[in-house]
C-alpha cells in the first residue's frame, strides 16, 4: 500500500489531477479497496488491490506527463502562429507606401493590432502559468481577426486603392 501511496503522490505531482482525472481516480479508487480489504483481513486482496492501485497511477503520471506537453505544444503553437501574423501585420503598418493611404482605410487593422497585442499578452501570462485552456481561450479568434486584417491592409496597398492627397 505503500507504493500505491507513493506512486499517487507522484501522480499528482505530475499533474495527474489536471490532466489525468480518470485515471488518477481510479487509482485512489483501488487503493481504498486495498485499505478495506486490509481492514477486513483479507491480505491478498488487499495486496492485488494495492498493486492494481500502482499500476493505475503510475500510468496517470504517464497520461498526465503526456497530456501537459500535448497541451503546451499547442499551445505554443498557437501563440506563435499569431505572433507571426502580428509581427506581418505591424511591418505591413510601418510601410511608407501604406502609411501613406487614408487613415481611415487603416483604422479597422491598427485597432486589430491592438486588441490582438492584449490577447497576445494575455496568453503568454497564461502559458507561463500552465493554464493552456486560457491561452486558447486568449487567443480565440485572434489568428482569423489578423488575417482579415491583413487583407484589409493589402486592399488599400493594391495600386487601385484611394490614396491620401498630399
């Protein structure tokens, strides 16, 4: 029972409540069945009881270990992603040739900048916490926002576009 205990204490330090619930439940599950069967004395199903309880949450900390890299992975990548877009999206702003056009072509993109600045900040604080469902929530719609955005301003860089009087 010992190592049943061990080995969810372990679990859990990897994470296995947040990312293993199922599995760590179980574990604890097995161990209180290992727990009454000893109390009832019966030490051999105590023994497989404990023994199933180890397996159990050795394989949450596996599960959990997995699922946080999974879940930082994305979520990495979704931070990246729009930081690219941003960072075109800025650059784009900066161009004299588009710095030139009429600035209210260009107010919808600078205010989409903006806001996906925040968002942007918003979800590397939430990284650095390890809360992965509050980066995608941060980021919900930040990608789509900056590629319309995008279009917008290359529309008013297309050698068609309205320019400013000088």
């Amino acid at each position: 029972m010992n190592q049943a205990q061990g080995a969810i204490a372990a679990a859990r330090a990897a994470g296995a409540d947040r990312f293993a619930a199922a599995e760590l439940n179980a574990a604890t599950d097995a161990l209180k069945r290992s727990e009454e069967a000893a109390a009832a004395g019966d030490y051999r199903q105590a023994l497989s009881h404990a023994i199933d309880s180890r397996e159990r949450a050795q394989q949450a900390a596996k599960v959990a270990v997995d699922g946080r890299a999974d879940l930082r992975g994305q979520a990495e990548r979704s931070i990246s992603e729009v930081a690219t877009l941003l960072s075109r999206a800025q650059a784009q702003l900066k161009d004299p040739d588009i710095a030139r056009t009429n600035g209210r072509t260009l107010r919808g993109p600078r205010a989409t900048v903006t806001k996906v600045e925040t968002m942007l900040q918003e979800a590397r604080s939430a990284l650095a916490r390890e809360d992965y469902a509050a980066v995608s929530k941060a980021l919900n719609g930040a990608a789509a926002e900056l590629q319309a955005a995008l279009t917008q301003i290359d529309e008013a860089a297309s050698p068609g576009a309205p320019r400013r009087k000088r």
